[in-house]
C-alpha cells in the first residue's frame, strides 16, 4: 500500500491489529493499555470513549470544541476520531481543513457503498486523528438510529476516544448523535438564550448519561461590567459539573477561516483552554484557572467551583 | 393566493448567527416606522425569541395552541406594551417541532398576514422539519449570516432550499478591524458568493450581548449604535432604496472562495 492511498484513507488507524503491529505509530500515541487488547479483534472489544458534544443552541461552539479537544487528545497520545453528525450542514472537515479530502461520508458507510476507512479522513498534522465526514447533499433522516449506533460501536473498538460533533436543535439529527453515545459535553455561552437551551438539551439526555459542561466565549470584561452571565450563575441555573471555561477569542475566527485547529495557535488563551480542557477529560486534575484580566468575581467563584472528577485514571 | 406578500422567513442554516436578534430588532424597527408587525418563533422546543423581546413572562397561548385549534390569533399573541404594533406568537417549549405540520403553520401565517402589515416568522437552527415549517407560510426569506466559512457554506446551502423565494441577505457581526486585516470576508465577498441581495449588514456590537440577557432590543432605543442599523434594514424590507451600509473594505480570501464557491 503506498504512503500516498494511507494518508487519503486514514488506514494507519484502521484497526486495533494493524495498530499494535505498527510499533512506530504505538510509539507516537503511546496507548492506553487498557484501551487495546489484541486478542479480542473479533468480534472488536468496545473500549473507546464515545462522547457527544451537544448545546441545543446552534452556533455556541460545538464543531470548535470537536475540533480541538480531538486535537489536544491525539496530542496527549490518543487515538482520536471526530465525528460530524450534522447530515446536511456539515462543518467540521472544513474548521479542520479537510474538506478537501473528504471523499466518502458516513452514509456511504452505513449503506455499504464503501468501508469504514475509505470514508475516514486521516488529519493532515497528527497520526492518530481522524475524521468522520458527514454526508452533504442528503438529509438527517436518511440515517437510521440503530445504524449510526453500530457505527459508533465500531470507532470505540478502534480509537481511543470518538467526539460526536452534534447538530444544533433537538430533532432527529440530535437523537442520531447521541444514541451512541455514552458521555456528553454540553456547549453554552453566557447569555440567557444558550444557557436555556442548554437546560433543556440536559433534560434530553439519558438521565444515567455521565455529562460535563463548558462554558465557552466568556468575555471577562463584559463581565466585570456585569454585563454578562458569571460562571456561578450559570452553574446556579445548570447544575452540571464544569469541565473547563473557554475565553472569547478572534483567534478562533481566523483559525476556523483558515482550517486549523486554535490549539496550535502559539500564545492563544482560547487554545490553552481547550489543552487544558483535554487533559481534564484525561483524568488529570487541572485546576479551571482564572481568565486574562482576572476580576473580582471570578477569584470568588474560582474558589468554589467544584473541581471535575477524574473519571478514568 | 393570500392577498398580501408580506410573510418573511429569517432563516440561516447554521445557528447562532443571529436569527432571532435579527428578527426581534426588525421586528422593533418596523414597529418604529409605524407598521402593524407580528413575530412568530417557530421553533418549537428550543424558543427565544420571547426572552429576546423580554416577553417571557406574558406567554399564555403558543403557536402550537394556535395550529391546533386551541384559542384564536389575538389569545396567542402577546401584545409588546413599550411600542405599539409590535406582537409575538411565542413557539411552545414543551413540544416537539413535528408536532405542528407545514399545513397548520402555513395556515397561521396566512391568518396573520391579512391582519398585519409584516409577518417575522424566526426559524430554528438545521434544515429538518422545524425549518420546512418555518419557511412554509413565508413568501420571501431573510437569511442571516455571518463573514465566515461555516456560516456562509450553510447560508449556501439553504438559499437551495427555499423554492422561488425571494432571498435577500443579513451579514451579521462583521468586524470592519478584521476584515482590514485580511482575517475576516468583507460583505462584498459574502454577496458574491452567495449571489444574492444584501438587505442589510450589522456590525459586530457588545450591546448585543447585553440586550439579549435584559430582553430589551437594541433597536428600541434610539442612541444605541445598533438602532440606525436596523432601522436602514427595515425601510428597505419596506421597499425604500436606501444603501446597505457596506462599513468594510474589501479583502478576497482564496482559500474561502475555493471551499464556498467550489462545492456549488
């Protein structure tokens, strides 16, 4: 096989076999002991991570975060595959700067016009990160809830973490995103009409689904200007369990114009705060620090947030 | 036939661009002029439109109610006591978007635009049935976007989807520091790709945020730096040939270009 047709079908990441074989790249993502065990291939032992990433609200920052949490984890070692569930309106190749390697689509999966790994899209920059386009010209509907399941089944067997960039709404391409889920992320920012529907996108959810919250675009001078939503109040209305707070930032416009991850901006807060978040997800235990111009409230509420629980290590 | 051509969808793709923002200061503006206006949240489930107006409080009847059967037209809408000829018909919360049909919501907008001068109808976020019901009453859409490629690709892919519809654009939150410097389209750009009529564009303002969280629309007052803006916009809704306002510069981006008007 050239190194030509493995960089257009993400084959490197192919299967959990290939992947222990392949010492090199085992060297590179340094896996999860427990997440590969050779022995089980068939039928493939489920031990990724599937999580959703869903708001209720359009345009919060559920494809930004997708992107660069899967960025920061296939940095930190893990094998890592996004997602795009919004048949029809799909974005995520293109904040990722794929779009042009997007050849087959998760629909041409599930109806068997081709393999999982010629519908995969491995990232131009990073090995162990992949992408799972959406189709374009069909609608959500075409895609069956049982089908979407098994696929989703079929990423954990191979990475390490699977990011489920969910449309915005609550219908059928919100149920197709998460039903294979078995973690969520909520994305809000701190106006009333995202917290809100943030509200009713946790009661949606399966009551026993572990979800976390991040509160992105947070303006610290509007803020102190009591202008906009504090973290405590949005707490106070949520009640979910805080995983990281992002800082509004037009790094994030010019990365997503230009398609590359805001991660990999040198200096740019927005991107440390999504590493941060990433290595929160891993277990590690990372304070939520305070933002640029740190201000009075936020120094109250830094010392009573509750620190997110490490749930794997 | 309805009589009048008079029902706008505000529609976008891609959510949090702007849509209901757009609506409540157009609908604010119009009422200004001295228009009879009503707005409709058609997204049943996920609505704001209410709390963007600070309407919350009043709801009583909702359009569901309406398509249903349940009360009549002046029960469901909710009268804005700071200017008059301002109306909402709030969406239901508790509902589900298939709950009401493209035929009843077609039905709704054909009873409100005999007894207005202009129908807003905000529709959701996606392309699923929340927005064929948004867009079934409407005679011409407004689609609200933004300078940047994910917006500006979904705003693509809707302007295929709204039949012979008139489609006139709203370029949102445009940073005139931004697109100087070469990070941002200008609004020129964004009305070549899409090909289509810009009906207004709306500079990127603090204020906004601010308005929301209080339910007060920037477009009720006349010294906030967003007012005339809107107040442009609705004159030419109405017809009057006013200039946009094109506050940028231009500044062509290869790449967006590619990806934007490549996949057509």
């Amino acid at each position: 096989m050239s190194q030509d047709v493995r960089e257009q079908t993400g084959l490197d990441v192919a299967s959990s076999t290939e992947l222990q074989q392949n010492s090199a790249l085992e060297t590179a993502t340094g896996p999860d002991p427990s997440a590969v065990k050779p022995q089980q291939s068939l039928p493939p032992k489920v031990t990724g991570r599937a999580i959703v990433i869903t708001s209720g609200k359009g345009g919060v920052g559920k494809t930004t975060v997708t992107a660069n949490l899967g960025t920061a984890l296939a940095d930190a070692g893990k094998r890592v595959v996004v997602v795009d569930a919004d048949v029809g309106l799909r974005n995520l190749d293109v904040v990722m700067g794929l779009e042009n390697r997007v050849r087959n689509h998760s629909l041409d999966v599930i109806e068997e016009h081709c393999t999982l790994d010629e519908a995969l899209v491995r990232d131009r920059m990073r090995k162990s990160l992949s992408l799972l386009p959406a189709a374009q010209d069909r609608d959500k509907d075409e895609m069956p809830l049982d089908a979407m399941q098994r696929l989703v089944q079929e990423l954990q067997a191979r990475f390490d973490f699977v990011l489920i960039d969910c449309p915005a709404g609550i219908e059928h391409g919100f149920r197709n995103a998460i039903v294979g889920a078995q973690e969520a992320v909520i994305v809000t920012t701190p106006e009333v009409s995202a917290v809100r529907d943030a509200d009713r996108v946790a009661g949606l959810l399966p009551g026993d689904m572990p979800v976390k919250l991040i509160v992105n675009r947070i303006r610290p001078h509007l803020v102190k200007k009591g202008t906009m939503l504090n973290i405590e109040d949005v707490l106070d209305i949520l009640r979910l369990d805080l995983i990281g707070v992002v800082p509004d930032d037009k790094d994030v416009i010019v990365a997503t114009n230009r398609g590359a991850p805001v991660v990999d901006i040198a200096g740019s807060h927005t991107g440390a705060a999504f590493r941060r978040i990433a290595a929160r997800m891993l277990g590690e235990n990372v304070p939520i620090p305070t933002l640029q111009d740190r201000t009075a409230w936020f120094s109250r509420v830094l010392s009573s947030l509750r620190f997110t629980r490490s749930e794997r290590g | 036939m309805k009589q009048k051509q008079n029902v706008y969808v505000v529609t976008s793709g891609k959510g949090g661009v702007g849509k209901t923002t757009t609506t409540a200061n157009l609908g604010v503006a119009l009422a200004r002029l001295g228009k009879q206006v009503a707005l409709v949240d058609a997204d049943i489930g996920l609505r704001n439109l209410d709390l963007v107006l600070g309407l919350e409080k009043r709801i009583v009847y909702d359009v569901v109610d309406l398509a249903e059967g349940r009360c009549q037209p002046r029960q469901a809408l909710i009268k804005d006591k700071r200017l008059s000829g301002l109306y909402l018909m709030p969406a239901a919360q508790t509902k589900a978007k298939e709950s009401v049909s493209e035929e009843q919501m077609e039905r709704v907008a054909r009873s409100l635009s005999s007894e207005f001068d202009v129908v807003l109808i905000d529709c959701p976020a996606g392309i699923e049935h929340g927005f064929r019901n948004a867009i079934a009453g409407a005679d011409e859409a407004i689609v609200v976007t933004m300078p940047e490629v994910a917006a500006i690709r979904d705003a693509d892919r809707i302007l295929g989807m709204l039949g012979n519809r008139r489609a006139r654009i709203v370029v949102n939150r445009v940073r005139p520091d931004m697109v100087k410097s070469g990070d941002m389209l200008s609004v020129d750009d964004v009305a070549e790709i899409l090909g289509r009529e810009i009906l207004g564009v709306v500079p990127d303002d603090e204020e906004i945020i601010d308005s929301t969280n209080r339910g007060q629309p920037v477009a009720l007052d006349a010294t906030r730096r967003l007012s005339g803006v809107y107040s442009i916009m609705a004159r030419r809704l109405l017809g009057e040939d006013l200039a946009a306002v094109d506050v940028l510069n231009d500044g062509i981006w290869n790449r967006l270009r590619a990806i934007l008007v490549g996949q057509r």
